[in-house]
C-alpha cells in the first residue's frame, strides 16, 4: 500500500469540509435571504396597499370610477407596482394595467378570497391578465367595519428572481473567494504543522541510523515540543546506554581474548552464542563465521561433540580429559556448566577448555627422565657391584684379577662421577635460567671459544682430531662465562668423539641478521634426520651402544640448549649421514 505524506492526507479532508462547510452555509443563507426578501417584499406591497387604499378610499365612497382607475394608473407609474381595485362581488373597479371593463370577476382570485375574509392574502401564481408569473397581496377596505372592497398589489415574479440571482450570484463570489483563501489559509497551517512532525521524522531516521550524538529541533508548539525533548532524551538515555553496553561487551571481549583458557558459550540447541580466540584456535573455528551456528556444522571432534551433549543433560559440572586428533598431539581439560537466565532456567552450557598439552608433555619427560637416570645410573652401578663381589669371592688374591676388576671399578665410578655432574651443571642452569636477575657480563666471543679449545686440545691430540677457529675478536655478547664456555666445550668435545682420525673440527663465529652464530661442524659419520628433533633431549642417544663406548651421559647437548636458553638464545643442527653435523648456538647481538 502505498503511503502518503500527512499534509495531503490531512489536506484534501481539510478542504472538503471547508467546501461542504461553506456550501451549505451559502444553501441556508440563500435560503433564508430568499425567505427575508420576500417577507420584505410582502411588507413593502402591503404598505404600499395600505397606502393606496388612503388614496383611492374617497373615489371608493363616491362612486368615481373613472377617476379611481386613472389614480390606479397614477400610482402605479410612481411605485412601479401593479394596482387592482376589487368590489365585495369581485368586480374589477381599477386596474393599472389593463381595461376594468374587459377583466373577468376576481371573486375567486385566492389572496382575494383571503381579503375578503379581513386578512392580508399573500399569493404567487400566473397572471393571465399578464401572462406572467406575479406575486399579489391583497388587503380588505373595510367601511363601516364592512368589507367593501379590496386593493390588490403586485410585482413580477422575475423582478423578485433578479435580485434573488443577483445575491446568490455574489454569495457565489464570495464564498469561491472564501474557499481560495480557507484553502491557502488551511495549507500554510497544515505546513506548519507538518514541518515539525517531517523533522520529527527525519531525526528518528537518523537515531534508527546510529546517529543518537544529533538532537531534534524543539518547535513552539506544545505537544510537538513536548515530543520533541521525549525523543532528545529518549536518544540521550538510549546513547549512554549503548557506550555502557558497548564497553562492557569490548571488557568482556577483552578480558575473553586475554585469557588463556578457551570460552565456549552454547545455547539449549547447541548454537555457539560466545567463543574467545584461544577456543577458536583449540577447535580450529572462525569466530565471525561460528556465532550463531550449531557447534555440530563447525567441527566434527567426537570427544568435543560428545562430552557437549553430556554437559547439556547434566545438572551438575561436568569434567573431562580430551586428546585433540591430528599430527601433533594436543591434550585439553575441559569442564563445563549450566548457562542459566536472569529467572534460574537453563538455557546453554558454558565450556572453559585448559591446554595441558605442555604439562602432559613434562609428565611424559618427567618420567622418561626417571627411567633414563635409573637406567643410566643402574649401568655402572651393576658393573661396580659385580666387580666388587667377584673381588670378593676370591678375584683379589689374583693380581691381575685384581687389578683389571679395579680398574673397572674405578672406570664406571668416573662415569658415575661424571653423569653427577652432568646432571649437577644441568639444574645449575635450569635454575639460572628461572631466576630472571641471571648475571650476564659483557664480553667477548673469542675469550670463551679459546678457552674451550685448550678445555679439548688434549682430546683432540689424542683422537687425532684437527680444530680450526674463526671468530672475529671485536664481537661481544652478554654471557655467563662458564656456563656458556661448558656449552661450546661439550659440542667441540662430542665433534671431536664422534670425528674420524684426520679429519678437522671446525669452530666458526659469525653474524647474520641480529644474532651472533657460534657453529661447530665436524665431519663424522652424520646423524638421521627422524633423530634430529630430539638431539637436545635429556638422555637422548642417536646410538646408544656408541655412546656410552666414547663415555658419553646423555647430557651434553641438553645442557647445551639450556645454557642457550639462560643466554636469551636458542640452537640449532644441520646434519646428514655421511657427511657430518653442524651444531649452532645462537645468542642475541650485543647492542
């Protein structure tokens, strides 16, 4: 349906009943003018009547009828009104107009008859005598208190009309005149009127736009004004609660996307009302694309879709331990509860996921770590067991016995010695790097990388092993000593151990971007790639029976990385079999 404006559905309604309003007002004045006229009219042909029969009343008495209808015609010329003069038997005596001899007895003419009865008679009717249409009145003479005759006015009916036409014609002027000026008068108000209400309109257009800053002009009028500051205030109140409401929710979303646990919100139909970015990244979900569909269209982990469907037709909380599919493993401790309205009703669940992936993964090293120990420690401890009983059955009174289980003795007590050490040196610096007020110096590179040469010249001379070195004496970095001289003493020392007879250990410091590179490559037998994630694990062995041959613990380069650590740095490794490995230290730049 289509709509209109309020002026032209208030206008045209407007100017009908100005228009029925003025025509019937122009209806009952012409009638009522029509009705004034003739009874003046009525009034004037009566008095003139009256004033006739002073006149002719004389002549009446002494019979001079010829001289009474020559007065007729006399006073007819000066009031411009016909004059008949009727006798009590309806004889015309005089008549302005016409020869009284010749006119037919009016005895039975209707304001005649009323005459005769000593009243006013007021008729209009055709005139035969004229031909046309008169209105007579007639009065009775009376003498005597005897009708003796009657005096009869008349004026033509068309002289009554023109001045009728001539009124109702300008009655017609004015009121068209009326009607134009009611109009433009009715159109201008109406203007008035429907100018606030369009400016009411287009300000609520601009508030259903967002646009609640603006404020309504507040016109003169009452109501309108009224309306006016209604809708200000309305917009104020309704601004300074969407700023409220917009706050809170950009806190909430604050705090949501600050928070380390995964927010998962769903309704009783399973439909995804809130979602944080840390669950979005848990389950793998775009969080725009997410809200407001059902948690079943976005992701299809059974574990995460069934423990939902439980927590849903649980009242109480629900808990549970869900592994994440896919090629890394990811371990998640979800619990969820009741999501319930302002009256108590549930209406959802709330899900908080917390990644125990990291702590799954340190209980897993925790124990590998206690079975490496064990096992590295049960090693030499069975063989100094051994020695030591088969010494005592009876190996000691033989000397070479003796000292050849001594020296096994002596030689897995070293190992234990050693692998002590080891593990000493390893707490030391997990513990340094946990304290964050480590003391690191300044100082130079080269220092620490000479050190470390002369800590494995002996070996090297030994395994007939070359070492060369390169390392610009100007670069520094902030270090602590000995912890990062033990790091690049154990790669040198496991390049050298696991080199062949001639070959060189080379030992380079570099620059490359804003790290300080300290590589040691060897050209030993290499190393697989499936082995090379797990080379700086704590009791990892490529090959194990080789290691604990050339006296390695399993700790070298687990003790390597966390001095990288301690040092703000990190390591890397480049190896392929065959053709040897590359172990790199990289510490960040002295500035």
């Amino acid at each position: 349906m289509k709509r209109r404006s309020l002026f032209w559905k208030v206008y045209p309604l407007s100017f009908f009943v100005i228009f029925i309003s003025l025509l019937l007002a122009a209806l009952y004045g012409a009638r009522e003018m029509r009705t004034l006229y003739i009874d003046q009219l009525t009034n004037t042909l009566e008095a003139r009547a009256r004033i006739a029969e002073r006149l002719l009343k004389p002549l009446l008495n002494s019979n001079e009828f010829t001289r009474l209808n020559l007065e007729c015609r006399r006073i007819s010329e000066v009031s411009n009104t016909r004059i008949t003069v009727v006798d009590a038997q309806g004889f015309v005596l005089g008549d302005s107009h016409d020869d009284p001899a010749s006119m037919e007895s009016h005895a039975t003419r209707p304001e005649v008859v009323i005459a005769y009865g000593g009243e006013v008679g007021v008729r209009t009717r055709y005139s035969n005598t004229l031909q046309a249409n008169m209105m007579y009145v007639a009065i009775p003479v009376k003498e005597n208190r005897e009708i003796v005759a009657v005096v009869r006015m008349a004026v033509p009916v068309s002289a009554v009309g023109n001045v009728l036409n001539s009124f109702y014609r300008n009655i017609t002027i004015g009121g068209a005149i009326i009607l134009v000026l009611a109009a433009l008068a009715s159109s201008v108000v109406l203007k008035r009127l429907s100018d606030p209400l369009r400016e009411l309109r287009d300000g609520a257009v601009q508030f259903a736009a967002g646009d609640l800053d603006s404020r309504l002009p507040v016109p003169a009028t009452e109501e309108i004004a009224d309306l006016s500051e209604s809708m200000n205030r309305m917009a104020e109140q309704l601004n300074a609660r969407i700023k409220t409401v917009a706050q809170q929710r950009n806190e909430r979303e604050a705090i949501l996307s600050s928070m380390s646990e995964g927010i998962l919100a769903l309704d009783a139909d399973e439909k995804i009302v809130l979602l944080n970015r840390v669950a979005a990244d848990f389950l793998d979900l775009d969080i725009s694309e997410s809200r407001g569909k059902a948690l079943y269209e976005m992701t299809r982990i059974p574990s995460v879709l069934d423990f939902v469907d439980r927590a849903l037709h649980n009242p109480d909380v629900t808990e549970m331990e869900i592994k994440m599919p896919g090629t890394s493993e990811k371990y998640f401790q979800a619990r969820a509860a009741a999501l319930k309205d302002s009256f108590g009703k549930k209406v959802g669940v709330v899900v908080v996921f917390n990644d125990i992936t990291r702590l799954k993964k340190l209980e897993s090293i925790r124990r590998d770590f206690v079975a490496n120990v064990s096992h590295e420690l049960r090693t030499p401890i069975t063989a100094i067991t051994g020695s030591v009983e088969t010494l005592l059955d009876g190996a000691m009174d033989n000397s070479d016995d003796s000292r050849r289980f001594l020296e096994m003795i002596a030689r897995h007590s070293d190992r234990l010695n050693r692998l002590i050490e080891d593990l000493l040196s390893l707490a030391k610096i997990e513990s340094e790097t946990e304290q964050t007020g480590a003391d690191l110096i300044c100082g130079q590179v080269s220092d620490v990388i000479q050190s470390s040469l002369l800590a494995c010249q002996e070996k090297s001379r030994i395994h007939e092993v070359n070492i060369s070195s390169s390392c610009d004496p100007n670069l520094e970095v902030h270090m602590n000593r000995g912890p990062l001289e033990q790091a690049i003493t154990n790669l040198i020392d496991n390049a050298i151990k696991y080199s062949n007879r001639g070959s060189t250990v080379d030992v380079e410091v570099t620059l490359s971007g804003d790290e300080i590179v300290i590589s040691v490559q060897d050209q030993g037998t290499g190393i697989a790639a499936e082995h090379l994630p797990r080379l700086f694990e704590r009791f990892y062995r490529v090959d194990t029976g080789r290691s604990r041959d050339v006296g390695g613990t399993g700790l070298g380069l687990a003790i390597v990385k966390h001095v990288a650590v301690a040092h703000q740095g990190r390591v890397s490794v480049d190896s392929s079999p065959g053709k040897g490995s590359s172990f790199r230290i990289h510490l960040p730049r002295t500035q």
